[in-house]
C-alpha cells in the first residue's frame, strides 16, 4: 500500500469523515430520544399536528388511505374531530400538508410503522451531510465543516427532529438536498451525471413543495432568482427534465387533493384554500385589465392579492419584534457572531467571488419574506401568551433563516481565530537541554485548536438550551410526555371504547382511541350537540377540576336548558378530572 497515497486521502477527506461521525451521533441522541419516549410501546405526542402527522401516516402505510368515517359526526354536524383534523359529512381527513404523510406512509409500509418516530432523526442526519455538500461548493470546506458542526448542535433542529412528527425538518433537509443537486445540473459539465442531478433536483424540490406547500411563498422567488443568475448556463433539455420529474413527485398529493378536498389545488386549510382562489381571480383580473389599459382598477386588484397573501395581516413593527425574540434575543450567540461575519464579507466586497454574491441574495430574499410573512402572525402555542420559549412556531418556521446564516457565523469564527493567531504570531521560544525549540501559533494545528474552543463553546451554550433552556426543553418535554401517558392510561381504563370525550387540549392525547370533542360549556351551541351525543354514546368531560360552586352551577343552571347532567367520575391528578355528561332523566 502507497502510504503517501493514503495520507493524501486522509488530509483530503478528513473534514468529511467528521461530518458523518457527527451525523451517527446526531441519529443516535435524536432516535434515541423518541425511544425514550415511545420505548412502552405507547405512540404519543406533545402537540395536534405532530398527533395528526403520525396518525394518518400509520393509516396510509397499513391501509393506504387517508380517511376515516366517524357516524356520530352526522349527527352533531362534524364536531367529533382532534385540532389539525377536519371532518366533512363525518369523514375525517388531514388538514395539513400530504407530504411527511406520503413518505413517511410510503416507509412505514415498507419497513413496518415503528420505523415513523425515527425517521425525521434519520432525514435529518441525512440533511447534515448535504447541507456540508452544499455549503462546500460556494465557500471554503472549513467554512462547510464549521457551519455543519454548529448546525449539529442547533436548538431547533434538534428540537423539531426529537419531537419527529412536525414536517419542518423534513421540508429543511428535502430543500437542501433539492439545492445541491439543482447547482449540480447547473455546474456539472458531464452530461450523465447533469442529466440525474437534474431529475434529482426535480424529485427532491417536488418532496419539498408536497412537505411544505405553503412556502412556496418564497420558494419561487428563490428558484426565480437562481434561474436567472444561472440562465446563460441552463440547457433546455436539463430544464425540462427537472420539471417533468418535479410534476409527478408533486403529483400524489395533487391526485389525494382531489379525492379528499374536491380539488386538485385544494388543501386541508379551507383558509388557504380561500386565499388561492381569489389570488388566482385577483391575478387574472390584473393581466387583464394591464393588458386592456384598465389601470384604474390596478391599486384595488394588487391590495387584494396583497391581502390574501398576508392573511393574517401585514405587520412590520411586530416582524421586526419577533425576529428579535426568538433570534437575536433567544439565540445570541448564533446571531452576533454571524451578524459580525457578515459584516466582514461586505467589507471585502471587491474580493466576493459569484457563489457569494448569489449566496448573499439567497439570503436576503428568503429573510425578507419569512420574517415578515411570519412575524405577522400571532402564535401562542405556549399557553403562556407572554413566553418566548423554543416550543412556538416561529422558531421551526425560521429554520431557512437560521441555517443560512451559519456561513456567516463560520466566517467570523475563522478570521477571529486568525487575528489572534497574527496577534501572537511571534515564534514561542523555548530551551531543552542546550537546544532551543520555536512553536508557530499561525500554523493550522494551533489555529484548529482555537476555532474548535469556539465551536465547543457554541455546543455547550446549545446543548444546555435545547435540554434545560426553558420550560419546554426536551428534557422536561420528555418528563411531561411520561407524566401524560400515566393521564392516558387512567382515563382510558375508565372510559368506553366507543366514547367521546370533551376536552379543551388533551385532544391529542386521547385520540385516535378514543373519539374527541374539543370544546367548553361557553357556547350554546356546542352544549345542544352535548345533549343530541349524550343519548346515543358515552360522553364524558376532561378538563381542569370545577371547584363545587362551579360544578353546582353546570348542574343547576347551565345544563338544565340542554337536559344534561354532569357527574364527577374521577379526580385523575391534582389539576384535571373526567367527568360523565348524561341526559338527566337518566340513571348512571
């Protein structure tokens, strides 16, 4: 064996032979968290779309459908249905997104359904490793291994992969698989290999579109703005291919949209459903009326797309408070450091190469828009309005922002390291015996080791967050997650298997074994579909302990009207109890 060959191959791919141990540990922490979780053979999860996510998945890998009919719904006009659920004529469908729910399905059905809670761990190992790829064809491969290790190590992704039934993740890793292969099609001068980069590129983008419909949002003006810088070098058939093998990736989702929502374009948000409807009348009208001269109508026609696109509002004062929240406030010590690099790569503009400048504007476009279509909205997924904590839904809707930034970061790191390396760059002399020995801080053993105390600093910082950080680490996570399947198991002993059970957030605890209300006695209306469901199943109320003024009160008052009674089955713990709902004429 050449030892000089072997050495050669070492100092090459050394950077990437970290990056996949890192991978194996990344899979390893991650799949093992959701062992812990789900090791009692019990599946449960934290949150309705994580519930909704895994539910259909497992339907569509052992019956390859993605509907269940629910009787009693006929009967209370669809009202029996968990959150991220709707129900039509009593057939209950998903509302989010088909894509985690095809490929995830698609897995399941092949490897067996234990395999659902690990595989967002296992995308997102894989994501690792492209997203070093990707990084290494625009900057240096230190730069790539830097922000791949910070990426490894970054709260929400780790976050979103251990509670691995949210689709962010998987739409992040999709996306950044998409990109390399895209900039391959583009760059590579084989014609073999662009031709499979290119029905590559149009498989992954079309995953990722189908994981993630809605950010097509800035997806398209990112794909936009990368054909045209690229246009002198796309070739006709590279394109074509792409997009035929983009349609069908896409194509069961728009095949499943027709069965479940009456149309190809339709999705399970009747909301965006809306939306796209009118931005596709609105934007008809404003071909039309530029191309007839009706500029009149122009304002009126562009406010009302505007509108639609930002449906919950436009709101920039509150974008801008909440990108302060939960990034330069939550994670400081990503944002400085990068906010620095970037910085830095403008000073020395006139050295950017193009991959920069395109690099640059990629990260300009999809900030612009996350940011401020995001921000605009109001989550409170923590019941504490007033809490900034990991667990609200900004922070897995910025995971585009937060990794395009890491370059940044990484760039900073390594030029800091190198200004103290010049600092003491004078030879450290020293004696032994009669001779005298110089170390040289500027060689890349010395600056290694100063850039791996920033990198070991940014895991400790990271990991502590992600574990202990907030109320919502994955450690207290994993606590209450084995506090609520002891709540399941109580309640479950104690209640029908043909019963619904009326709950205002334990809906995605309950569900789908037994049927679930989510509902109060605050409205009328809900209270006369208690009283029609009350004769024909068992009904039971789950909720917090009604002191005995409240409970006389329901009884006495409330519930008289409706012919309900409401009787105490349990105190469950010191918070909640189950009650029974029964027509007052009735014997328990």
């Amino acid at each position: 064996m050449n030892f000089q060959k072997v050495k050669n191959l070492i100092k090459e791919n050394w950077r990437g032979s970290i990056v996949f141990l890192v991978a194996i540990l990344f899979f390893a922490s991650t799949a093992g968290y959701n062992y812990l979780a789900h090791q009692d053979g019990v599946i449960k999860w934290n949150s309705p779309d994580e519930n909704a996510n895994y539910v259909f998945s497992k339907l569509f890998a052992e019956k390859e459908t993605l509907q269940v009919f629910e009787e009693y719904n006929l009967l209370v006009d669809d009202v029996i249905v968990p959150r991220s659920f709707r129900s039509d004529n009593g057939v209950i469908k998903p509302v989010s997104f088909l894509g985690i729910i095809f490929i995830y399905g698609e897995l399941a059905n092949i490897f067996g359904v234990w395999i659902l809670p690990y595989l967002t761990p296992l995308f997102a190992s894989i994501g690792i490793i492209f997203f070093y790829l990707l990084l290494k064809k625009v900057f240096h491969r230190n730069n790539a291994l830097i922000s791949t290790l910070v990426l490894s190590t970054f709260p929400p992704y780790i976050y979103y992969t251990a509670r691995s039934m949210f689709h962010n993740v998987l739409f992040v890793v999709l996306f950044i698989i998409a990109l390399n292969y895209l900039l391959a099609m583009v760059n590579q001068k084989d014609k073999y290999r662009s031709i499979m980069s290119a029905i590559l590129a149009g498989l992954f983008l079309g995953l990722t579109v189908m994981t993630r419909t809605s950010e097509l949002m800035w997806l398209l003006p990112v794909l936009l703005f990368l054909a045209l810088v690229n246009f002198s070098r796309l070739k006709f058939s590279r394109v074509f291919l792409f997009l035929i093998f983009l349609f069908f990736a896409i194509l069961p989702a728009v095949l499943q949209n027709k069965v479940l929502y009456g149309s190809y374009l339709s999705g399970g948000y009747t909301e965006m459903n809306d939306s796209i409807n009118t931005i596709a009348l609105s934007s008809s009208d404003l071909v039309v009326n530029t191309v007839s001269g009706g500029f009149g109508s122009l304002h009126k026609i562009t406010q009302t797309i505007k509108d639609n696109i930002f449906y919950f509002g436009f709101h920039p004062k509150q974008s801008i408070k909440m990108f302060y929240y939960y990034f330069v406030d939550m994670f400081w010590w990503i944002f400085w450091p990068a906010f620095l690099g970037g910085i830095i790569l403008l000073a020395n503009f006139r050295k950017m190469k193009r991959q920069h400048w395109l690099y640059l504007g990629f990260v300009f476009v999809i900030s612009i828009i996350l940011i401020f279509y995001y921000g605009s909205w109001e989550f409170h997924d923590n019941p504490d309005p007033n809490s900034f904590t990991i667990g609200n839904s900004y922070t897995r809707y910025w995971l585009p922002v937060y990794l395009s930034v890491f370059p940044l970061l990484s760039l900073f790191i390594m030029k800091l390291t190198s200004f103290l390396g010049k600092i003491i760059s004078k030879k450290i002399k020293f004696k032994k015996g009669d001779k005298f020995f110089s170390i040289n801080l500027r060689q890349p053993l010395f600056l290694g080791f100063i850039r791996a105390l920033f990198i070991i600093s940014i895991f400790f910082v990271s990991l502590q967050f992600v574990l202990l950080g907030s109320a919502e680490g994955l450690v207290f996570t994993l606590d209450r997650h084995h506090l609520n399947k002891i709540e399941l198991n109580k309640v479950l002993g104690m209640t029908e298997t043909n019963s619904v059970i009326v709950t205002e957030y334990h809906d995605k605890l309950f569900f789908p074994e037994r049927k679930v209300i989510v509902g109060l006695f605050n409205r009328d209306n809900m209270i006369e579909k208690y009283s029609v469901l009350a004769k024909e199943a068992p009904l039971y109320y789950y909720n917090f302990h009604f002191p005995d003024k409240d409970f006389d009160y329901l009884n006495n008052r409330r519930l008289v009207d409706y012919n309900l009674q409401i009787k105490l089955v349990e105190r469950v713990n010191k918070d909640f109890s189950l009650y029974k709902l029964l027509p007052r004429n009735s014997e328990d």
